[in-house]
C-alpha cells in the first residue's frame, strides 16, 4: 500500500489549541507520526510519503519504509503562510504518478484546518480549484481520505475532496481526530481488499 500524507503547514496552524496545533502533544506532527506507527512498514507492506502544505506544496518525504525517515519529514514542517491545498494535492499526484507502486492500493489522507486562500485556477473559485486538484488524484485509482478540523473548515469542501462522505471527517480539533486513527486503520485495509479483490 502506498499511502500519501498531505498536511495543512499554514499560518492558521500556529494557533495555539490547546497545545499548538502543529506542535506538542495534541499537535498535527504528532497525529501523523501515531499515525504512521498504526502501520506495518515494508517492502510487501505500506510506504509513505509526506507533502505539507502553505501557500506553496513541499515534499518532506518522498516514498519511505522507515518510521525514523518519515518522522523527520514531518518534524520539518512548520507553520507560516496562507493555503493552497490544490498545491499540496498536485504534489501528492505527482508523487503516485511518477514512483507509486503499480500493484500497491493507492491512499491519500488531507488534514487541514481551513479552506483555500490563494491559488485559484483561471476561471475557478478557490474551493473549486482545491475539488478539481483532489478529482485528478482519484483520477490515479487513488482512495482520498480528507480530514478538517477548527471553525474555518466547510464541511462540503472535505466531502468533495474526499472519494466519498463515508471517508470525510469533520472534528472540532486535532484531539477528536486522533480518536479516528483506528477506523482510518480499517477503512484503508477495507480499500486494501476491495482493490485487490477486482
């Protein structure tokens, strides 16, 4: 299973809820890091890779067995910025273009707290924009998981980006997100099966 971690690195990031929403115990890095550990790593097993995202994507990862590769990754982002999250999905696309494995279930999970800002397609709205960016990577048989949290996120934007509603999940903070890693778990080896089942 190749798996794609696409995480909001805006300035909004920075707030301090209740114990940074990038930082310390309750903050992004360490939900995506718990979240790796929720994964058997290998070659014959899951990989991950790790984009964040501000107003411009960066790639922290490229594709990595190693918890210790991917932790340090995640650790090197920090917040500042507004947010294009088409930017971070067009990396992510990249990525399982370019090097996904061809008989590896294709996953991507976005977190973010906010809508897009800047970066809006000619012709598009800004939330239209991010929906067409997420369209192209299941247009790579990928499944989108997409995770909002904080008062800004319009639940019908997560949904859009999300394959379906049954994998888009709205919570007031990253605490109650962290409650989802388990079903996350299972909703992916689910994918898994089905994937290879056809």
């Amino acid at each position: 299973m190749d798996i794609v971690l696409v995480l909001d690195e805006s300035g909004s990031m920075m707030q301090p809820k209740p114990h940074g929403s990038m930082d310390g115990a309750g903050g992004l890095k360490a939900l995506a890091k718990e979240l790796v550990s929720h994964y058997a790593l290998g070659v014959d097993a899951v990989r991950f890779s790790v984009v964040s995202f501000a107003a411009d994507a960066t790639t922290r990862v490229g594709w990595s067995y190693s918890a210790a590769e991917i932790h340090a990754g995640i650790d090197q982002m920090s917040a500042n910025g507004q947010t294009s999250i088409s930017d971070g999905l067009e990396a992510a696309q990249q990525l399982l273009y370019t090097s996904g494995r061809k008989q590896a279930t294709k996953v991507m999970l976005i977190v973010s707290d906010g809508e897009q800002t800047v970066d809006a397609a000619p012709g598009k709205t800004l939330q239209e924009t991010a929906v067409d960016a997420s369209a192209a990577v299941k247009g790579l048989g990928a499944t989108v998981f997409a995770w909002g949290f904080g008062g800004k996120v319009s639940s019908m934007t997560v949904q859009q980006i999300a394959t379906d509603s049954s994998k888009a999940i709205v919570a007031r903070d990253l605490a109650e997100l962290t409650n989802y890693l388990g079903w996350l778990k299972v909703a992916v080896l689910k994918v898994a099966v089905y994937m290879n089942h056809y």
